[in-house]
C-alpha cells in the first residue's frame, strides 16, 4: 500500500513554503532558531496554514481524514455552540454561557 503524501508547512526557516519530503522540510528547519513548522496530510489544508498563523496550528493534532470521511465512518464531530448572554454586554463582562448546540435553521 502507497504511503499517503505528507506536507510540510514551514513558516520560520531557512525558506518558508510547503515542502513535499521530510527531507527537504529539514534542511529548512534543523538548527534554525525558533524554526516553525507543522505536517499536514492534505495540499489543501497545508496551503490554508501557510496563509495563517503557526500559533494557530501549534500543538493542535491535525487529523489526516477530512471532515466527509468523519462523518462517512460515524466519528463524532460535535456541533457549534451557541452562547447565552445575560444581555448585549453580557459578552464583555463574561455574563455567558453556553446554550447548547446549534440548530439547523438558528440564528
């Protein structure tokens, strides 16, 4: 079976961009200072990350199965949330919490 492909995202190295090969990846970042990078397992979401922040992505697992193959396996992905607040201020002053998920057709 075909090893599924690997890219790697490199916002803080010796050059930044999306490398196809560990290899290349490390060359970017071994011994560079505070060097910044992350694997994705799909173009699409490592070209996302690059347009982001790397605190975005830092520490976070990043599953390798997209959110349609969750689903089509029965993984639970759980629904937004939606927040309660006391009153239009309610956000700033912390007077929220949350009212449960939200449902089709809310708003």
């Amino acid at each position: 079976m075909a090893k599924k492909p690997k890219y790697h995202v490199v916002w803080k190295g010796r050059q930044t961009g999306i490398f196809t090969s560990w290899e290349e990846c490390s060359a970017q970042v071994s011994g560079y200072p505070d060097a910044q990078y992350k694997t994705f397992y799909s173009r699409e979401a490592a070209e996302q990350a690059l347009r982001g922040e790397y605190e975005d992505y830092k520490g976070k697992h990043i599953s390798s199965l997209s959110q349609e193959r969750l689903l089509e396996i029965g993984a639970h992905i759980p629904p937004p949330m939606r927040w309660i607040c006391s009153s239009s201020s309610g956000v700033r002053s912390g007077r929220c919490h949350p009212g449960g998920p939200v449902l089709a057709g809310w708003r």
